[in-house]
C-alpha cells in the first residue's frame, strides 16, 4: 500500500466517526453523564425512616416492639 491511500482510508475513518459523534452526541453525552456522574443523595424528609427502622430484622437478641404514633 502506499502512503496515499492509507492517508485516504485514515480520512475515510475519522470523516465517518466525527459525523456518527455528531448525528449521536445527545446519546453519548447522556450515557456518559449517567455512566461516570455520581446521582445525588436523596434528601431525608421528617418520614424518611432511620437506617434502624428500616431494616427488615433485628441486630439484638432481645425482641423489640416498634414505636407507635401518638394520636
């Protein structure tokens, strides 16, 4: 091969890559924001249990009754 056409395929190449990044940049940007930004922490609201409250079983030997509303 000569010099010629690999400088002709390598154009050929990065002429179709740039034009797939373009027509898809909404796409990739979106993946890579989704893939690499870590999501925010949820804000804890007044109903929002504790880390003990919400756990399916107890750590103590002991059984504990859950906390009941005063109406």
């Amino acid at each position: 091969m000569s010099g010629l056409t690999i400088i002709i395929i390598a154009l050929a190449v990065l002429g179709w890559g740039a034009m797939i990044g373009i027509y898809f940049k909404e796409h990739i940007t979106q993946w890579v924001l989704n893939r690499f930004v870590p999501d925010a922490k949820p804000k804890r609201t007044e109903n929002t249990p504790t880390f003990e409250e919400a756990l399916p079983f107890r750590y103590g030997a002991a059984r504990q009754t859950p906390p009941t509303e005063n109406k």
